[in-house]
C-alpha cells in the first residue's frame, strides 16, 4: 500500500492526480467494551424509569377511582 506520512492513498483522480486522506481511528476493543457497558445501563436506567411511571399512573388511577367512590 502507498503511503505518504500518515496519510494513506484512496483514489487515483481522473486527472491522474492521487488523492489521500486520514486512516480512520479504530477505537480499541476495550473502548468498544466500555460503550457497550454504558449503553446497556443506560438502557437498563430507562426502562426501571417506565416502569415507575408506569406503577405511579397505575396508582394515581386506582386513587382517583377510590375517591370518586367515596363521594
């Protein structure tokens, strides 16, 4: 593969002219590891979340049916 510095040749133009761009970083895998992780917790997070709005909504209308029983 022709390089020049870092920089790495992608496409040969149609002027004859060689263009050269930046090798993509590729995050190591204990990077990739610890997205994941935060991810899946965030994930986890929302749906405790719901859940408890969804035992409050549940609550707030078994409340509001107990009142309007009792007038």
């Amino acid at each position: 593969m022709f390089t020049w510095g870092w920089l790495r040749r992608t496409a040969v133009l149609w002027d004859g002219r060689v263009r050269f761009a930046r090798p993509k970083r590729r995050p190591p895998a204990t990077v990739k590891a610890n997205a994941r992780k935060r991810r899946r917790l965030a994930q986890r997070n929302a749906q405790v979340l719901r859940e408890g709005e969804q035992r409050l909504a549940v609550r707030a209308a078994a409340a509001a049916a107990a009142a309007k029983q009792g007038e």
